[in-house]
C-alpha cells in the first residue's frame, strides 16, 4: 500500500510509513493518517517524492524489514507514525542513541489532523 509515483529521479524521497490493523482494531489510525499526506500536495510543495507504506505492528517485522526500505527507497527523510496509549518501548528506551528528542518538520500536522 502507498504512494509510489513515477517522479523524476533528482527529488528528494520521503518516506512514511503507518502501521496497520492489530489486535481488536480492525483500522489504525496511524495508516488512516498516512493515508492522507498525498492529498496535501506535498511533492510539488516541497518538492519531494513521497512514498507511503503501510507496516504490520511486529518489532521483529520492522527490525527486518525497515533496513530493506531503506536500501530499496534511499530516503532523504524516513517518518514511521504511530499511535499507542500502550505498548513496548525499544530497548534503552529511544529508537536510535544519541539523536535528538524532536524534530521540526514542514508538514503541517494541524491540516492533516482538520482532514479527518
């Protein structure tokens, strides 16, 4: 699933990734969310190429399979959105050492979020 648009080689790829149905919840929300980002026009915005994928809610899937995304696509950027009111935390508690808390980000979350 997602968005894989011919674009012209020299734009930077941006990956997104949402995970998809897991225990009693038939839809997650965070695919629902990814779902949308072609619709805001992004790649001519910003001038990217946008990828979307949905992921199963599997760390084991996601340690394997997150690494061939990243050879297949060579993104600029890699967003994985998620949403848990419960849940496991990686090891150490982050998912990479050493990088920052947040990050600032030109898409715009408040549009997203009126779109639904």
């Amino acid at each position: 699933m997602g968005s894989n648009k011919e674009v012209p080689a020299c734009k930077e790829m941006v990956l997104v990734r949402g995970f998809g149905p897991f225990g009693v919840h038939k839809i997650n929300s965070s695919m629902e969310t990814v779902k949308l980002l072609p619709s805001l026009d992004l790649e001519r915005e910003l001038g990217i190429q946008l990828v979307t994928k949905e992921i199963p809610v599997e760390y084991g899937y996601v340690k394997t399979h997150i690494p061939q995304l990243w050879e297949l696509y060579k993104p600029k950027l890699a967003v994985c959105v998620g949403v848990s009111g419960m849940g496991c935390v990686p090891e150490g508690g982050v998912c990479v050492e050493g990088c920052p808390d947040q990050l600032e980000s030109a898409i715009d979350m408040r549009k997203i979020g009126q779109n639904n």
